[in-house]
C-alpha cells in the first residue's frame, strides 16, 4: 500500500507541467530494460540521485551502473520542480542544528550546501548541460515585519560561521530594486543560488551518465526485489537486472513493497506548483518587478515563486494529504486564491498549467544518505526538504564516491545526513503527523 493516492504515483502518464511541455526530453534513447541483464550497480529512480550517482560512477570510477525508471527519464520531482538550486535542505534553524549537533557539524553540513550548489554549475559546464541559470541568488521575503529580526541573526550566523554573504534589504528598498507584493515587509537576499529549468538539468543529466557509459531505462518500474545467491534480483515488466549493489533513489516517489525499511524512514509529502501565462510590460510594472532571482517567503509553510525567462510567472506551495485528481483541483484553486492574494494586480492573469509531486522529509528533518545495516550492498539517498535541485546531485555524487571505495565509511558526508537515523516509530501514522505538522506550522506562521 502507498501513502498516497495511486493518481501520484501513476508513472504511465506525462505530467502536465510547463517544463515537461515546453522541452521533452529525448526519452527515444532510454528503452525499457529486456530480458535477463547483469550490471555491478543498479540505480531504482531515474532523477537527479539516481543519475547523478550513474553519471558519477561510470565516468570518474568506470563501474558499470543501469538506472531503472518508472516513468520516462525526470518522470519524478526532478522534472517538475520550481527549479530552485538553494540551500539548505532541512527544516531546522542555525540555531537548532548548533544545539543538536554543535558548531562544527553545522559548518560541515552548510559546506556541503555550499559544495551542492557548485556542482551543478560545475557538473552543467563539464558536461555542456545548458540548465536556463537565471538570477544571483535567493530572496526570502518576510511575511510580517516581526520576522526581519530572525532574518538578521541568520545574516550574520551565515558569514560568521560559513562565510557566506548576504543582504539585509529593508521594505522600501525591497520594492524599490526587487518587487512588490502583499505580505512583503523586508527580506535577506542570499547570494548563493540561482534558478534554473529542471528538465533541462535532468534530461543534461541523463544525456551525459550515458554518453559516459551508464546504461538507462525508462518505463521499467522495479515490481519485485529478491537476493539470490548474494546477487540482487530486481523484476521489472520486460526484464530482470541482477546486480552486486543496489543505490535506491527514489525519494519521495518511494512506494512501501519496494523497501519496508526505507519506506518508514521517508515521509513523502506533496508540493503543487501553477505557472500563468507570460506577464506584459505593464503587468509587471504593476508590481514594481525588476528581478530573476527565485523568492521564498518566511513562512514555515512558505510559498516559492520566480519569473521564468520568458516571462510567465512560477508560484509553489505546499498542501493535500490526498494525491488523487480530484483533490489536485481543489489544491489548484487554493494556491491560485494564495497567487492573487499575494499579487493583487494580477488578478485576470490566466493559470496556464497547474501540476504537483512529492518531495520527502525524514524524523531528524535533514537528508539521509548512507547504506543499509543490514545489507551494506544497499545503498540510499532521500530526504532533501524540498531543496534537492542541489543536493539530490550531490548525494547521487557522494554515494558514488564511497561505493566506488575511493572514500571509506561515507566520508565526506556530513554526520548530520549520515546513515539512516531514526525512522517513523508507526509509519502507518505518518499522514497524520504531517497534517499535526500543518496544524502547528499555520499557527506558527500566523504569530
Ligand atoms: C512540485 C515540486 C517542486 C519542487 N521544487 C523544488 C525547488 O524549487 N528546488 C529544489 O531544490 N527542490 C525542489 N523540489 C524537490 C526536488 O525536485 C527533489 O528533492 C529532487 O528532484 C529529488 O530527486 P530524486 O532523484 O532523489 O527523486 P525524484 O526526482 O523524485 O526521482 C525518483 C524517481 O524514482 C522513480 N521510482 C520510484 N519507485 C520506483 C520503482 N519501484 N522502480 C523504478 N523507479 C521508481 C520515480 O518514478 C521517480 O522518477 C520540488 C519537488 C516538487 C515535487
């Protein structure tokens, strides 16, 4: 049984959104896998863990890794997100990550941040990834003027303990140099990051793990996983791929039959985005916009949001313990209410495309990236908080690099993210955790 409504995890179907529309990828070159086949390293998720850790293995390491997708290449979050490549990928404060883990694993961990969002650039150059980069930075907006104050602590925790620079930009000069909008009160302009197309970051990604020597399948969900004589067995519908060591990279997308153990350390939870038609002149104007950089509110449950290239605007949010059709109508006209509420000059402007996904959060609420206890061939990565455009590459990357044994005992992993930490103590309960999260979170945002 899946968490969700079958609708989500339905990988039979294009997903209607506006990247997929507007640059498919070249899925003719990714056919379902055939017959009986052996590889060293089966990766289960054709994303950016996925295809980041194959591109990663076959080129710097020369180990011969399959990728097995449900879907086409990027089916999963990696071809539908906001494409923002941000930091950090956990829901706790600086000053909660200090008292749980002091101050140099907290520096460790904003390193790797820091490293995450370099290797997308690094990656895209290397492999002549063209990803549509816009903006310099990121923008969280505070919803109420009571939070310019916690943005200020983080501005000077960001360069006092990772040297990383920021502005503290007051309401005015805000919607003088930035834009202006409903819930706007100042915010803290981090430079580091940056927007970009996700599909054509993820179909880049694909192109080069192949051109590598990576092989990869599309439409070849994993169905079965058995161990026979110390060999993994994963059954697909046209083929079955045996394999030394298995990477599962599957995220959000994780369905409770393909690993019990994983299952209940992930707590999927669903992200909707709408995007409208492209804005004239004067409606920009009309809300003093001036600026690519992609924008986050301070709301715990925040809103994201950013102008495209061509000038169609992207609002996100999160919401729905569904996942069926039926409720994705009803999280559409919510976040189109919360798009007008926030930009009230805009209010004719047509939604053109609205779609969804799952992105995956953990108990500790940091990523998790390691191997299993007890079968240490099986290696994993999850749990990216909504921020993986950066760090699903990365830990793709780092597990390549500790299953290739050129690091030792996943080295180079921060302790915060490593291994499996603690799991859902009833995970049959996790819905109604996350709707109790909600529940604290609206008020919490609303004080
Ligand atoms: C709407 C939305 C907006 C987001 N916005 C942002 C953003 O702006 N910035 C950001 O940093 N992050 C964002 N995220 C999160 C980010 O996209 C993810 O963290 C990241 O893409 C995870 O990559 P992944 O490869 O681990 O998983 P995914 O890209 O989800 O890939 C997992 C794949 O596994 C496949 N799979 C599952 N089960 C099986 C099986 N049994 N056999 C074979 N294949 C299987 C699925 O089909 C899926 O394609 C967003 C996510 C969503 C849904």
């Amino acid at each position: 049984m899946a968490l969700y409504h079958p609708d989500i995890y339905d990988a039979s179907r294009p997903v209607p959104s506006y990247w997929e529309q507007n640059a498919p990828l070249p899925q003719h070159r990714f056919q379902p896998l055939q017959n009986e086949q052996r590889c060293e390293v089966a990766i289960i998720g054709g994303g950016y863990t996925g295809l980041s850790a194959a591109l990663h293995l076959a080129r710097d390491y020369g180990i011969e890794a399959r990728v097995l997708e449900a879907g086409h290449i990027g089916w999963g979050a990696s071809g539908r997100n906001g494409g923002f490549c941000c930091m950090p990928a956990t829901k706790l404060s600086i000053a909660e990550l200090i008292r749980r883990y002091g101050v140099e694993e907290t520096q460790h961990f904003y390193r790797a941040q820091r490293e995450a969002i370099e290797l997308v650039e690094r990656l895209s150059e290397e492999e002549d990834i063209d990803y549509e980069k816009c903006g310099d930075g990121i923008l969280e907006v505070a919803h109420k003027a009571s939070r310019m104050r916690a943005l200020g602590e983080d501005q000077g925790a960001l360069k006092k303990l990772f040297g990383i620079e920021s502005d503290l930009i007051e309401k005015k000069a805000l919607q003088a140099s930035y834009f202006d909008c409903a819930e706007l009160e100042g915010g803290l302009k981090v430079h580091l990051g940056f927007g970009l197309n996700p599909i054509k970051f993820v179909a880049g990604l694909a192109q080069a793990a192949a051109r590598r020597g990576a092989v990869i399948h599309g439409k070849s969900a994993v169905s079965g996983w058995e161990k026979v004589n110390g060999l993994h067995r994963l059954i697909t519908p046209q083929g079955t791929l045996c394999a030394d060591r298995v990477i599962v990279a599957v995220n959000g997308f994780i369905r409770e039959q393909l690993n019990p153990t994983l299952d209940a350390a992930a707590l999927p939870a669903i992200s909707n985005i709408i995007v409208t038609r492209a804005l004239s002149e004067d409606e920009l104007k009309a809300h003093a916009w001036q600026n690519t950089s992609p924008a986050v509110t301070t709301k715990a449950l925040h809103n994201y949001f950013r102008l495209l290239p061509d000038k169609r605007f992207l609002i996100g949010g999160r919401g729905d313990y569904r996942g069926s059709d039926e409720s994705g109508k009803i999280m559409r006209s919510k976040l189109e209410a919360r798009f007008r509420q926030l930009f009230p000059h805009w209010q004719e402007v047509p939604v053109t495309h609205f779609w969804r996904g799952l992105v995956c959060v953990t108990r500790s609420l940091l990523p998790r990236i390691g191997r299993l206890e007890d079968d240490p061939s099986v290696w994993y990565g999850f749990g990216y908080h909504g921020n993986g455009v950066c760090n699903a590459p990365w830990a793709g990357k780092m597990i390549a690099t500790n299953l290739a044994g050129a690091n030792r005992d996943l080295a180079g992993i921060p302790k915060v993210m490593r291994g499996l930490s603690s799991s859902f103590v009833f995970p049959g309960l996790r819905l109604w955790m996350l709707r109790a999260a909600y529940a604290y979170y609206r008020v919490k945002d609303a004080v």
